[in-house]
C-alpha cells in the first residue's frame, strides 16, 4: 500500500516509490476518475446512504460505476466496489477483471478488498484511508500476492480533502 500523506502532491509520493512510478506516470492513475468516484459518493449522500462511489475503468474508459445502495436496498453487499464489480463483469462478460482499476472514495472494507482481489482488478486508488488501522493491516495482506492471485497495487489518500468532507457531513448529519 503507497500512503499519500493530507496534501501531498501524489506525482512526489509517486517519485519516492520506485517500484510504482510507472503506474502514475504511464497514464494509469487519472484524477479524472477519482473525480467521478466522488460524484457518485454525493449522489450516495443525497440518498441518504453512507457517500461512496467507485468507479471501474480499462484502457482509459470507464466501465462501470456505483454508489452505496445499503440502506436503498436493505442488503449488506449493496457496498459500492462490489455494485461497480457486478456491472464490469456484465459489461466484460468475465468474471476476470484483468487490466481494470477501481476507483474508491474510502478503502475497501475487507469483504470488498477480497472481492476485487478475486477479480483480479490491478489497481486499487483510494480517495480516503480508513480511519480504522486495522483495516490497514487487513487490506495489506488481503491484496498481497498469494498461491493463487496477483498483487493488487493499491494507493491511498489522493483525494483525502475532498472524501473526508462529504463523509463528515455525511456522520455530522446522523448524529
């Protein structure tokens, strides 16, 4: 997991890590989606469910999109990663999302960091770390490489402002 520190330029946290330049400066990474994950995360708000999208892109289009549909839906899987899953595998008639990106406006909850392992979704860029540390260390090890599945590289904080506001207003609200 690559951490960009509350305001640093994701192209210089780009720079420290050898191993994942290619990815920020091969045209992968585009804040244009994370964008668009945030989008969906307020139209989650405006719906009165937890605000986070996700959006799932392949070669440079974007293949599917989501926002959480729990409460709509009454249903525990209704989380957006796994909504946006669904619809690229529709979309790719495959279950094998290989080549794909998701973008999330809040780590993955383990459940969905398995199912986008599963997939095998290459990247991973998240708007916002999770608070909760040991969801830090679940998805650390959930998206390491094992026996029978790749290394999903995943990045986090690249739009922390932004996701971190509409999930605070979101909370202010309920409370």
């Amino acid at each position: 997991m690559k951490v960009i520190e509350p305001g640093q330029n994701w192209k210089i946290a780009a720079l420290r890590s050898s191993f994942h330049v290619h990815i920020f400066f091969g045209g992968k990474m585009d804040l244009k989606y994370m964008k668009l994950a945030l989008r969906y995360a307020t139209e989650a708000y405006k719906k009165n469910e937890v605000p986070v999208g996700a959006v799932i892109v392949k070669d440079g289009n974007v293949i599917s999109y989501a926002f959480n549909k729990k409460e709509c839906n009454q249903s525990v899987l209704e989380h957006a990663e796994l909504i946006a899953i669904r619809k690229a595998e529709k979309k790719l008639n495959n279950w094998r999302l290989n080549g794909c990106d998701i973008y999330v406006t809040l780590d993955p909850c383990p459940m969905c960091a398995g199912a986008i392992k599963q997939a095998r979704i290459s990247n991973v860029f998240s708007a916002l770390q999770n608070s909760d540390a040991l969801n830090t260390d679940l998805l650390n090890k959930i998206f390491s490489a094992d026996k029978t599945n790749p290394e999903v590289n995943f990045y986090t904080n690249i739009c922390s402002f932004e996701s971190k506001k509409l999930l605070s207003l979101f909370f202010k609200m309920k409370r």
